[in-house]
C-alpha cells in the first residue's frame, strides 16, 4: 500500500508563504531526492499554478545550478494530480485533473501498490487531516517568522497525535521534522 505524506516548508509561526522559507542547494537536494523516491505529487489549484508557472521553463532554459536544475526535472517527471474545481484543462507534463473527490481519489491511491504520494499544497494537507486519511508529516520549518501566509492546520475536528520518526537539520538551519500518524 501506498504511504500518503504530507511535505511542506513552513515559517516558525506555521505560515506556508512560499516566499517566506530559505531554499537553498541543500533543500532543492532533499525534496528532489523525495519526489524521485515517490510516484505521485497531489496538489491544489493554487500551489498546483505557481509550481507551473515556474519550474518547468528551467526544465527548457536550464540555470546553470545543479540543485535547482535537478528539482526541476524531478518535478517536471512525476506525476501531478490536481484537485480543482476551476480548471479544465493543465498544460504542464504528466499533470491531470482529479476525476473524483479528494477523499475518494485518496483512498484509492492508498490501496494502490507503490512508492509514496506526496502532498505538496497547504490546503489540501488540511483537507486530508481533517479527514485523518495522512499517514506521515513531512515538515520542514524554516528558522524565519513570516509575516503572511495561510497557517497549515486550521478547523482540525479532533486531536491528532504524531510520533515523531526522524529530524534532519540543513545547514541554512531548516529542520525537517519527519512524523507518522499515531492512531488513538
């Protein structure tokens, strides 16, 4: 069965501004080794549009650094399912637009066989943990307090407890906090 996580930087004050976070070699490395060792990246409409609008023109005109070169092809290769309720259509390779609802789409891709399923979209790591259907939490927390921002867990029903599994520290001072669901 396939594990769904959760994967996302956040500020120390729980802001998910993408702006806000320090990306660096050492972090593009990290997540282009995670999406590389996964099958399949979920996303909203919102996240979904500013990962396209950026990373597949370094696929085509590539930077000259290694590390952001590299994210970009892993990201380009896998597969991406978007869940939006606006969108007809997406132009970004291996993307396609989910055809059921977030929870009937994650059920099924937990029974699948597998590497991972990634979650890469604020709203959507919410949706799925109100809905208790997220088996391990990916949080990278940048050493900076954002002043904007949509905060990660809002409107959860119940308490959710985690183990925390494993913590990896860059050098830039972001500390990746690797958890796994804890059943009450």
């Amino acid at each position: 069965m396939a594990k769904i996580v959760a994967t996302l930087n956040i500020a120390l004050n729980g802001s998910c501004d993408h702006t806000s976070g320090i990306a660096d070699e050492g972090l593009h490395d990290h997540y282009t080794d995670v999406i590389r060792n996964s099958d399949i990246i979920l996303y909203g409409r919102t996240t979904y549009q500013l990962m396209e609008g950026y990373w597949p023109g370094l696929v085509k005109n590539p930077s000259g650094e290694k590390s952001m070169d590299d994210f970009a092809n892993a990201l380009h290769h896998i597969q991406k399912v978007v869940f939006s309720r606006t969108l007809k259509s997406l132009s970004w390779e291996n993307s396609v637009l989910a055809t059921k609802s977030l929870e009937d789409e994650v059920q099924l891709l937990k029974k699948q066989p597998g590497k991972d399923v990634l979650i890469g979209s604020p709203s959507l790591i919410n949706a799925l943990a109100k809905l208790d259907l997220i088996d391990e939490y990916h949080l990278c927390i940048h050493p900076v307090i954002a002043q904007d921002g949509l905060l990660l867990f809002h409107n959860i029903p119940e308490r959710r407890v985690l183990k925390l599994k494993n913590t990896k520290i860059f050098k830039a001072g972001q500390v990746m906090h690797y958890y796994e669901r804890i059943k009450d």
